[in-house]
C-alpha cells in the first residue's frame, strides 16, 4: 500500500503590547480549543511553536495550558519549536542579538517542558542564506520555509515531497517546505482536500514527506473561522479522517522526521519570504500595482510547455520584493530599526568591558519584535500600541545605558544612524534622547522622554497603499466567512473611509517649519501650500556644549524671495524643557509677508479617551479630544495632559497669533478589513510676520515634558 508522511505544526504568536483582551480573545478562540481538541487524538502527532511572548502570558494567565501541553509532550504526541524568544526578524538584528533570541526561548522551553527544542520558526519565514550557520550556532537542526523558496531556486513540484540540507559556512541546516496547497486548504477547504493533497503525494517506499506549518490563529481567531473549526466539526472530522487513514498516513513531527528519512539532497535558496509579503515589501504602490498585473498575465499564459518547457512555469521564478525594504518604505520602520542597532552596539561595548547589561539586553531583544516594522494584511507599523511597546523596551534600556556609562549633563555625537547618507545629530541627557537630521530641515525626528520610556513622537506619516484603490468598493460589514484565506475578502469597517485618504509630501515630526501665504485659509487634515522650501532643505549646524545649544542656519526662499532662517536648541539638564529660538531675516531687496507655522507632531497613543485631552491655560478645551481639529486665537500655551502615562507635554509662548492643532490618521488594512487608525497629533503655532528687506524678526517657543501626579 502506497503510504506518507504528513509533518504538521502551528506558530502561536501575539505581538508585544498587543493589547490584554487580543491575548485572551486569541486564547479563548484559537490556542485552548485547538489544543483542547487535539489532545483527544493521541495519534496525532504534531509539533508547535509559542513566542516568548506569548507563552509568558499563557504561563501566567492560564497555567493549566502550560500542563496540558506538557501531558502532550511527555508521551511523544507533542514536539515543541523554537525560534527568536520576541519573534524578531533574525537576519536583521546583530550576531549576538540572533543567538541571544533564540538561546533565550529554548532555555524557556527546557524550563517549562523538560526538553530540548531542536526546530526553528522563523518569523515571517524571512529566508536569507548565512541564517543556516546562525541557526546550526544556536543548536537548531532544522527550520521550516515555503515551498515557495524551494521552488524559486529551481525545483520542482514533484521535488517537495521530503526535506533538504542547506549550509553557510560549512555548518549544514535541514529545510523543511511547507505546502502552500495546504497552507490554503486547511482549515478553509473541506478535509478531504488534505487527504486527497495525501493520498497524491503517497508512494510505495513511504518515505514521502508533505509538510504543513501556518499560523494557529487561523484556527478559530481569523475572521470566519471559529464558527467551522469548532462549530461546525471541521477540526474533529480533520483528527478523525485521519486516524481513519493511519494505515498509510504517519503522522511525525519534523523532529523525528529527521532521525527516519534521509534528506533528498542539498540546495540553496534564494533570500525569500511568503508570497504575500514578498508583494508587500514592494517599495511603491505602483511597484505592487504593476506586480499584481505581471502575475496575472502570467496566470493568462497558455501552452507554457511549448513556450518555457515542459514542467517549467515562469511564474515560479517571479519573486516580488525584499524584506529589508520596509526600511525603505516606511521611514518610521526605519528610524526604530536603525535606533534598535545603535542600543545593541552600545550593550556590546559595555558588555565587553566586563559590565552585566542582561537587564538592558532584554529590553532591547524585547524592542526587536517584528510585527511594528512592516505591514501587510494585518496592521503592523500601522498599530501604535505596537510601536510604542517596541520603543518603550528600547527607551528603557537606554536609560539603563546612559546610567552604566556615567552619563551627566549633556552629550552630542553625530553619526549616520539612518543610512541615508547625511549625519543626524543625536542628543542624550539622563530626561532626552533627540535624534535630529540636519539634512531634512533641520528636524526632530524623535524625542524619548526616558522618565517615562516614552517615545513621544512615535507617529506615522499618512502614505498611498495599492490597496487603496480598492476602499471605494469595499462592502460595510462584509461577511468573509467563505474566504479561502485571510488575503480574501475586501470590508470596511464605517463607510466613507475614502474620504480620509491624505497622502503627506513629507515626514512629519517636531521643529518642522511650514511658510504659508497670510491669506491662505486651509483645511489642515488635508494638507497646505508651501510658500517656502524648508521643510526638506539641509541646514548647517553647530553645538555650543557649554550652552548645551544646537544652532541650524538655512538660506531657503519664501515667496520666491531669499530668506535666512536660524534656529537655537536648548536642552536643560535639570528638567523637560526644550527652548527653541527663532530667528528670521529677509535677504531680498524687497518686503516679505507670510505666516510661519512651527510644527510639533506627538502621539499619545489614544485618540479620545478621557484620560488624554487638551488643555490651555489649565482649562480642557471645549473639543479636548487627541483627535479634534481645533484653533486657539492668541494663545499663550497648550498642553497635551495623558492621566495613563502621568505625562505632559505644553508649548509655552507668547506672541503667536494662532495655535492650531488636527489630528494624523490613517486608513491602513487589518485582519478585519479597512479601518481608520489614530497616528497622532499636530500642534503647530502659527505668526504671521512682516518682514522689510534686510530686516530681522525673532521669537521664542518652549516646549515643556513634565511627570504629572
């Protein structure tokens, strides 16, 4: 009788700062009914994956799973895998930060469980060759990716039917390649689909391996699953069938796969991820729009045999994008990477002058977690708890640094953290961290406050998706239920998002200076004419350390009209202010009249609780919310109050004619469709300025960060 080896695993995972009840909901609708199912088919033999994260939740919150799986692991039914212990994406973070990552959850594994992991999920399957030697160091023996990957370095579909050896440096690695027939056919087709997908892979010698690895929230958590998976008996009827079936169906986890079946050979793969986030990483939305035509003009191909030969299809060797352009993409996703390897630089030095960093080692393996630096299906950069929890691991250690090295007053280095070819100027005291890019107008991209281990502008800017184009057609609370995957189904969740679709002609952040014409009247969620070129012009600089004062100087236009800009920075050592002079000079022969608005973007996280509001003047406003639309008529202070964080953030002046303030938002797609997202808030003072030739104006601003009872 022809017989098969079916490999099957889960990946179990929630993002750091995902919010409590996302946890709970997952739980209760994904991992303890999966497992509580399966627990019941000791024949079933599979192998899972928990991230760090999430397995310290279900440890403290539900222990009773912490036992259920080790009475399935102890009799052989149950394989546990590790991987990076925050599920970061391992080929972007330093050597010694991959082998920490994954020493880290084995080690929780073989505290929990009693034994020793010696498989490897990798995040996203985000595939790049030198991982095979990093992985083999860290004493896994096998990982798995799609079969994509195996595909697109030349195989064939009939090639997939076992696992193969790669290896970087000489150190070898087996490679396991998960179905994508069954990626989306379980649990969304009827099992028999799984059994026929079986039955054709089977052979006489048996020793044939299909291989099936995806998420575990598809099973009850993705949108119109939980009703079919449980209700409904899909789960049940997959354990049964194939029970039915184990005369010619074995069921081995990975792990012991390997001490059966010889691997088929050696192969190199190309640096890959899943087809979906291979589209996504695309750098444009023109680049994914074009894409999407490409593959399906290739689906439109006949006769391929007699065109590429048989057995060959050009459309397995069309790839997409590259992972690492997310950096790309998204500036935001770039600024927290390139920060996060700025932090493990600082641990090493420290660690290698023989001081424990192990407290800040861990924040900063806590702030690698993936899921905020991309975004495809599911939020991703786009979720701002996301980020902030990423950033405020990263802001605490920190502050755990500056504390080893001795850190008192104020210290400014300069250095390329961005990789985009111009300095920033980075300015660290035991209240600050400001990472400033002279090159791009002089602006703040980023302010911790470490009192609080808050990165205060941690924003998005508003950017075009491809899947924009589809917001117009998407259907209010569409039922998705029949979806053959969570790529299916396009819905909106509140009608009119088209409206919202802003796109920025620039980053947004702090000390950003817009020149308006005195007439000009505008809608500021929607945008506003530049009358001026500073926004994105270089400014010179220089730092004045007694003074703790970082000057910027510009010659741009405005009007058409020569104007030079100077503007002075200063850091107090003893608390959270920020004093910023402007000084103002026309360079033209002849009289220049403007508005100059000053623009502040911060985010504190909530759009309209009650416990983040506006206040000026002690007094919430009338429209208080973080995301009112609003303007103060001669205002001398707003201030930015959140409760949760016990945090304040006011600007102080006194000659400005107007404070305006509106919130950014996005429309961004998610797991449950369309859905607008809160990216933060705008405060931008506002003076209208009459400038003869030759003649000077001057002001002064200052921003004030302040721990509130």
């Amino acid at each position: 009788m022809k017989s098969v080896i079916f490999s099957f695993a889960t990946h179990n995972h929630q993002p750091l700062g995902n919010f409590g009840h996302v946890f709970g909901e997952a739980y209760a609708g994904s991992y303890f009914p999966f497992f509580k199912v399966a627990a019941k088919y000791p024949t079933f033999r599979f192998a899972t994956h928990f991230s760090g994260i999430l397995l310290e939740w279900i440890e403290a919150h539900h222990p009773e799973h912490i036992a259920l799986l080790r009475n399935m692991i102890q009799p052989g039914q149950l394989e546990m895998i590790s991987g990076g212990y925050y599920e970061p994406i391992l080929s972007v973070i330093p050597p010694h930060d991959q082998q920490a990552q994954i020493a880290m959850l084995s080690e929780k594994i073989r505290e929990l469980f009693s034994v020793d992991p010696r498989g490897m999920w990798l995040a996203e399957r985000v595939w790049e060759q030198p991982l095979a030697s990093v992985l083999q160091d860290a004493g896994m023996r096998y990982v798995l990716l799609d079969d994509t990957h195996f595909i697109a370095a030349g195989l064939r579909e009939e090639d997939l039917s076992g696992y193969y050896l790669t290896e970087d440096a000489g150190k070898t690695l087996a490679i396991f390649p998960i179905s994508k027939a069954l990626r989306y056919a379980i649990p969304f087709e009827p099992v028999d689909e799984t059994i026929r997908v079986l039955r054709d892979a089977a052979s006489e010698r048996g020793d044939n391996i299909v291989t099936f690895a995806d998420d575990g929230e598809k099973f009850g958590v993705w949108p119109g699953t939980f009703i079919p998976v449980y209700q409904d008996g899909w789960l049940e009827e997959f354990f049964q069938k194939l029970a039915e079936n184990a005369e010619w169906i074995t069921m081995l986890p990975c792990g012991e796969v390997l001490n059966r079946v010889a691997p088929r050979g050696r192969i190199y793969l190309p640096t890959a991820s899943y087809a979906e986030m291979m589209q996504w990483s695309l750098p444009s939305p023109e680049a994914i729009q074009s894409y999407e035509t490409l593959l399906l003009a290739l689906d439109t191909i006949k006769n391929e045999s007699s065109v590429f030969g048989s057995g060959v299809s050009v459309r397995d060797f069309v790839h997409g994008g590259y992972w690492r352009n997310f950096f790309l993409k998204y500036p935001e996703a770039n600024q927290l990477h390139k920060h996060a390897l700025r932090t493990s630089a600082r641990i090493q030095k420290l660690s290698d002058a023989g001081k424990d960093m192990a407290d800040a080692w861990k924040e900063l393996l806590r702030s690698q977690c993936n899921d905020p630096y991309w975004h495809g299906v599911f939020g991703g950069i786009y979720l701002s708890n996301l980020r902030h929890a990423n950033y405020s691991a990263l802001v605490k250690a920190d502050a755990l640094l500056d504390e080893a090295e001795g850190l008192t007053g104020i210290r400014m280095e300069t250095a390329d953290m961005d990789c985009d070819g111009a300095d920033e100027v980075i300015l660290e005291s035991q209240i600050f961290s400001l990472f400033i890019k002279p090159s791009l107008g002089g602006m703040i991209a980023e302010i911790d406050f470490k009192p609080r281990a808050f990165n205060s502008t941690n924003i998005l800017s508003r950017r075009k998706e491809a899947y924009h184009a589809k917001i117009a057609g998407a259907i209010l609370g569409l039922d998705i239920s029949g979806a053959t995957s969570i790529h299916e189904g396009v819905k909106a969740k509140e009608s009119g998002l088209e409206k919202l679709l802003v796109y920025d002609t620039y980053r947004h952040g702090c000390l950003i200076e817009h020149f308006l014409a005195l007439d000009d009247a505008p809608d500021w969620q929607k945008g506003f004419e530049e009358v001026g070129n500073f926004v994105t012009s270089a400014f010179e600089w220089g730092w004045n350390d007694k003074e703790g004062c970082l000057r910027q100087s510009c010659i741009g236009s405005v009007l058409g009209k020569p104007l030079r800009m100077k503007k002075e920075l200063r850091l107090s050592e003893a608390d959270g202010d920020l004093e910023v002079t402007y000084s103002l000079s026309n360079e033209s022969g002849e009289p220049l009249r403007f508005r100059l608005a000053s623009e502040w973007a911060f985010h504190l996280l909530a759009p309209d609780a009650p416990d983040r509001y506006y206040e000026s003047n002690g007094q919430k406003l009338a429209w208080p919310a973080m995301n009112s639309t609003g303007s103060l008529m001669n205002a001398s202070n707003i201030r930015l109050m959140d409760e949760y964080l016990k945090l304040a953030i006011g600007i102080e002046l006194n000659d400005a004619d107007e404070i305006v303030r509106y919130p950014l938002e996005t429309v961004s797609m998610s797991e449950g469709g369309f859905e607008r997202m809160f990216q933060g808030s705008v405060v931008m003072p506002i003076w209208n300025v009459e400038l003869l030739p030759g003649a000077e104006w001057n002001t002064t601003l200052t921003v004030k960060f302040e721990v509130i009872p």
